[in-house]
C-alpha cells in the first residue's frame, strides 16, 4: 500500500516518477497561470489572511457546493457563522469527498504551504486551524509571498473593458515585486445584449471610452480604443464566457436595429440575439487577430439554475451545471467565417462538456497554420472537468486527435492564492499517462524529447504561444 499523497502522488511507474522529478516539479518548473480570476488589488496590498477558512472558504463555490451536499446549513457556508464554525463544517465535510478532487487539492495545498502531513477531518480540524492561521499571521504568508512559494513568474487576471487598471498600474510600477501580473480582456457584459443591464454598461463604455455609442460600428470603435488601452498596459490575451458559439449573419442595418432596440431598454428576440452575438464575436476575433491577441472561449455552462437561493445570494454562488448544448457546426462556421479573409486569431476553445472533446479536436485542426505550433488549441479540462479521470481523458482526446507536444497546458481559474497546486496534480497526472505510454513501449524512452514535451506542456509552451516575456525552463 502507497503513503497517503506521499512523494509519488499519482505517479506509478519509473518513468512517470523520473519524468516528473525532473520536468515537472512546480519547485524547478515554474507556472504561468494565464487566466485566472483573482484580485489584482489584494497582490499590490499584499493582503495578510487572518485565517485558513478566509482562504479557503470566501468565495470557492466548489467547496460550497460540497457542503450543501453533506447537508450543511447556508449559515455555515455563505452566512453569518464565525470563520471557525465554516471551517469545522468543512473540515467535516472533507472525508466524504472520497474519489473528489476537492479531497487532494486540499490536501496537496496543506502539504505544499503549510507543511501538513496529516488528514483534515472533524477531529483534526482545530490542529489544523491553529498551525495554518500560525503561518499565515506570518509576513512569510502574505499574497505576494505565496505566489513566490508557488513558483508563479506570470498571472493573467479577468477584467472588465471599462476597468481603468489602475491595480495592474501599481503592481508595475513597484520594483519590489517580480512577479508580472497583467489584465486579461472579458468583454462579457458588452456581448450579453439580453441582460436587463446592458444599455446602462454600453453608457458606461461610452463614457469611458470618450465615444458615443449609436450603433454597431461606434460600439466597435468604443471596444478598439478600450483595446488599444489594455494592450498599452501589457494585455494580449482576451476570454469570453459563452452559453455556446453561436453563427447567425446578418446585415450591418439588422445589427444596428437589434443593438438600438436594447439600448433603448426593449426585448431583443433569441434570434436577434444570436445575430448580435455572431457580429460581436466576429468584431473582437478580427481585433485580436490584428493585434496577435490569443482568444479564449468558454462555454457549455448553464449558470444560476436555483431560483431561490439566486434571490438569496446571487450569482456564481455553486449553482451552475453542464450544458449539453453547443452545437459544432456553428462553432465550425464561426471559425470559418474568420477564415475567409484570413482573420482566424490563435484561440484556446473550452467546453465544459467533456463529450465535446472530440467535436474540438478535429475542428480545430481545421484552422491550423501560419506558422503557429497549434495555432488553435483545446483548453485544459475545465471547472466540472478538472478531476483526474477528466484530466485523462482531454489529455488523450488531445493527443489521438491533434498534437499534445504543443499543448500550453494548467491554468488555474480561481480566485484563491493556494490553487497553484493544481498545476502540481496535473502535472504528476500527465506524468502519469505519458509514462505509461512509454512504459508500455508506445512512446520510446528519449530522455531529451520527453523531457521538451514535459517542460512545453507544464511551461514552455505558454509562454512560446502567448509570446510572454519571460525566459523558457
């Protein structure tokens, strides 16, 4: 029997051990966490954490919605309980999560930055309050510091187009910090034009951008100006969250009728929003493109799904799911209308789908070329899907049916300063598989060229794709 998440963690074979310990350790390959959602303001206020369940617990949906399905009270999760009640409730929940990754981040995050060998549970959680919360009154354990810890040289946050990044600004100008943390572009509130608030952000985006807003192309001239402001403080990377890719054309005059008929407070029709969408989408693809921007897509989430705790507590709260529906052939025509006049960005395509592997591996090798090492990429598994066996499986739908050699790999996608260690968990998980290609005698055992593939897809590669100015492990 194997230690609990002991040295081998997850790693079987000689030679997934070996590739591990020697490309893909986060102690000598460093991370580049290129879309993530934590707050710039608390890295330049290199904010000190009062405790454990601050970290963990204010605001990770993953774990809230774990709780509520052992039963804990809302009082215990997003409501007035102490910090120390939230923590027991969780700590409680811990063994439960059997087979969850919740059960080894957590663990490897405990062992990684606190130094703990030993089980949370219901009895071991005031130990473990006590000697986190000792570390984390420590300078040691400020934000800034744990990103150092981590081995972090980059970090791509998740900003608004009317953002003034003026945090970014800050973190820039102090020389103390070498960690490079720039903005990421998320035009979502400009795209979503069916929202009740959409006319009142366009007026926002008007005034931030000095132009007035009328139709389609002023939108468009709004967006450039707050593009050319982002790429002037260091942005090349833009994200969209999507219900799915959507490909319905219409003509400037139909744009223009749906974009007045919102921002004069009207109901636009599920069509008219798909055409908004598809002309919105195509618009920022052919920016990017221009400025050799990478653009990633989001979709397959159905969000918000309880009525009665949305009116609660709101959104992005622990309440959201898969969504089966994303059709391909319009994610296909949607590239392929940027194909036409060679307008095609690099773009990372994520589904929270995991039967949708398949459907992006073959249509992104559609549009590969240019020069570009998968100039089209399939994200890493995401949100539901970031477990080992969804892990597994994108690693080896990416490799059957496109080149996995090129894949820029982990990224993080939270808001909490401890989660570098699921680069580590993909990382022994990749090691893992690729080992037991080579143990099986499906991959020759070349010590250089594994050890280039390790190091591109654990770093390497990112930073070679997004064209980062940084030095390759």
């Amino acid at each position: 029997m194997k230690e609990f998440m002991g040295k081998d963690f997850l790693l079987d074979t000689d030679v997934a051990k070996e590739l591990y310990e020697k490309f893909a350790d986060m102690k000598k390959i460093p991370v580049l966490d290129y879309h993530c959602h934590i707050n710039p303001q608390e890295i330049y206020e290199d904010r000190q954490f009062d405790n454990i369940a601050q970290v963990w617990l204010g605001g990770d949906h993953y774990k809230w919605r774990q709780m509520r399905t052992n039963g804990v009270d809302e009082k215990y999760i997003t409501g007035d309980a102490s910090d120390r009640e939230k923590f027991q409730k969780w700590a409680e929940t811990m063994p439960k999560l059997i087979g969850n990754p919740l059960y080894h981040w957590s663990h490897l995050e405990l062992r990684y930055y606190f130094g703990y060998q030993g089980n949370l549970n219901k009895d071991t959680a005031e130990e473990v309050w006590n000697l986190c919360n000792e570390k984390l009154r420590s300078s040691d354990f400020s934000v800034r510091n744990l990103i150092r810890m981590s081995n972090v040289k980059l970090i791509c946050t998740t900003d608004d187009p009317v953002d003034d990044l003026g945090w970014h600004k800050k973190i820039k100008e102090d020389s103390s910090f070498d960690v490079q943390v720039l903005p990421a572009w998320r035009p979502d509130k400009a795209c979503n034009i069916e929202k009740p608030d959409f006319a009142e952000y366009i007026k926002k985006l008007s005034e931030v951008s000095g132009v007035a807003i009328t139709d389609f192309a002023s939108l468009m001239t709004a967006l450039s100006k707050r593009l050319d402001y982002f790429a002037e403080n260091g942005c090349n990377v833009s994200d969209h969250g999507l219900n799915y890719v959507t490909y319905a054309p219409a003509s400037t005059e139909e744009i223009d009728g749906i974009l007045k008929k919102a921002l004069a407070g009207e109901t636009v029709s599920e069509f008219e929003d798909r055409q908004y969408k598809t002309a919105f989408m195509t618009g920022m693809a052919k920016e990017y493109c221009k400025r050799d921007w990478v653009m990633q897509l989001h979709y397959g989430c159905k969000r918000d799904n309880n009525a009665y705790m949305y009116e609660k507590i709101g959104p992005d709260t622990g309440f959201d799911c898969i969504n089966n529906y994303a059709p391909a052939a319009e994610l296909a025509d949607y590239l392929n209308a940027l194909s036409a006049t060679n307008e095609v960005p690099k773009t990372i395509i994520y589904s929270l789908n995991p039967m949708d592997d398949a459907v992006i591996g073959t249509i992104i090798g559609c549009f590969q070329g240019g020069g570009v090492k998968n100039r089209i990429q399939q994200g890493s598994a995401w949100w539901f899907n970031d477990h080992y066996t969804g892990m597994v499986n994108q690693l080896k739908s990416l490799a059957n049916l496109s080149c996995l050699g090129n894949f820029v790999g982990m990224l993080t996608d939270s808001r909490s300063f401890l989660s570098y260690t699921r680069h580590d968990y993909f990382r022994r998980i990749m090691c893992q598989l690729i080992g037991g290609w080579v143990e099986n005698g499906e991959f020759p055992y070349d010590e250089k060229i594994l050890g280039e593939i390790i190091k591109g897809i654990s770093y390497n590669n990112a930073v070679e794709y997004f064209g980062f100015e940084l030095e390759k492990a």
